[in-house]
C-alpha cells in the first residue's frame, strides 16, 4: 500500500460498462477503491465486487455505511472526516467498526483515513456536515494526523474540483511516515503528472465515467496520450 502511486476510485452508485471496469483494472493503477457519497447500498458495493473481483489488482472499499460492508475486499479504509461538525463522522463510525470488525485489525485489514474536505460544493463536504477550512487549518490537520494521533494516511478531498497545488506541495512537507492521498477533479495526465513528486498516492474518480480514456492516462506510465 505505501508504493501506491495512483488508484481509481469506483462509485458503486454510478454504472461503468463491462469493459470500462476491465479497462480500469487492467490499467496498471495501484488500487482500486470502492467508494461513493450517496447510494451506496450493500446491494450495489456487491454488484461491483463481483466485476472487479477477477482481476490481479488490489482491492479497497472505502466504508462510508457500516450497512453496506462486503467481504472479500483486500483493505477496509475507514475515513474520519477531521473537519466534520458532527462526531459521528469524525470517531462514532470508527467505533462501530472495531465493534464489529476489529478482528480484523490485526490483519491490517482496516486501515483509518484523517480526512481533510476542503471543496465546500462536494457532496461529501455536505453528507458528513463539514465546517470550511483554511489553509492554516489544512496544515495544522496534516500534523495532527503525522504526529498527534497518528495515522496511516492524510487524505486531502478536494472531490470534483482540483486543488491548489503549492498548498498540495505544503501539505505534502508536512508529511512523513503518513501517507498522502490527494483526491479530486484530476482531469488529464498533466495534472496527474504535476502531482508525482509529492503526493504520495493520487485518487481519480469521476472522470472514469465522464471520459474513460483520457482517464486511463492519468496512470503513471501511461503510453497512452
Ligand atoms: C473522490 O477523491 C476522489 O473521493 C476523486 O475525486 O472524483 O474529483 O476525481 P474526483
């Protein structure tokens, strides 16, 4: 997982042809996450699961409802949404999954998100009751998950809009034994291009339904493009 450089992200809620999910797969992507803001059903993660399941790369679902959690999966990425106005984004759910899945902590299964949303329009900022932040408060976030918790991975969540990149490359100095999770509006392969370097593992979501092949490019390496 700390050698991931790129993965996609899969919205359950969202359909994605036969051979776009294989095309995603076969992509040479680190990872890919299942993940979404709304819709999400154990229904749908399931139905996914089943698609990407054959294929040789490994799997995350991202849990965003204790109700929706399919086994099978490589790695269960918990978020704690460090700037959401209500506890049960920030610990409440975390609690719930020890509770019912803590065995499996052990396995390094589970792994915790410090999530940071800073795109004020995304659904996500929305769904999980988030307050504005500034760059002060993103940086002081990207400490606290790199010292005073600590956990795995910083996961700045700029969901459907690209952002700042001299604050990416700020958040980026802050972090050491973290890892760094960049995700939102990555569009082509120059944008994904100027974040290699200092982040350590970019996320690219929608743009897979919006236009495939211009989102296989954003793999590094790509010979497409
Ligand atoms: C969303 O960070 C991911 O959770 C990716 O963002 O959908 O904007 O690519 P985009």
């Amino acid at each position: 997982m700390k050698q991931w450089k790129h993965a996609f992200k899969l919205d359950p809620n969202k359909y994605l042809s036969e051979e776009g999910i294989r095309a995603v797969c076969e992509s040479g992507t680190d990872a890919v996450i299942v993940g979404g803001s709304d819709g999400v059903t154990f229904d749908n993660v399931w139905e996914l699961f089943e698609k990407i399941e054959p294929y040789d790369v490994p799997l995350v679902l991202e849990v965003s409802d204790m109700e929706a959690v399919v086994p099978g999966f490589d790695y269960y990425f918990v978020p704690s949404v460090l700037n959401s106005k209500d506890k049960t984004w920030v610990l409440d759910m975390q609690h719930q999954a020890m509770k019912t899945y803590g065995d499996m902590v052990e396995e390094q299964l589970i792994v915790s998100e410090g999530y940071c949303i800073v795109n004020e329009e995304a659904k996500a900022f929305q769904k999980t009751n988030c307050f504005p932040v500034t760059e002060e408060d993103i940086l002081a976030y990207a400490r606290l998950v790199e010292h005073l918790f600590p956990l795995p991975i910083f996961y700045l969540e700029y969901s459907g809009k690209m952002g700042d990149e001299a604050l990416i490359r700020k958040v980026s100095e802050e972090l050491s034994r973290t890892q760094f999770f960049y995700g939102g509006g990555i569009q082509s392969k120059e944008e994904a291009e100027a974040l290699e370097g200092f982040v350590d593992t970019m996320v690219v979501g929608n743009i897979i339904y919006e236009d495939l092949e211009t989102a296989l490019q954003t793999v590094p390496g790509s010979k497409k493009g």
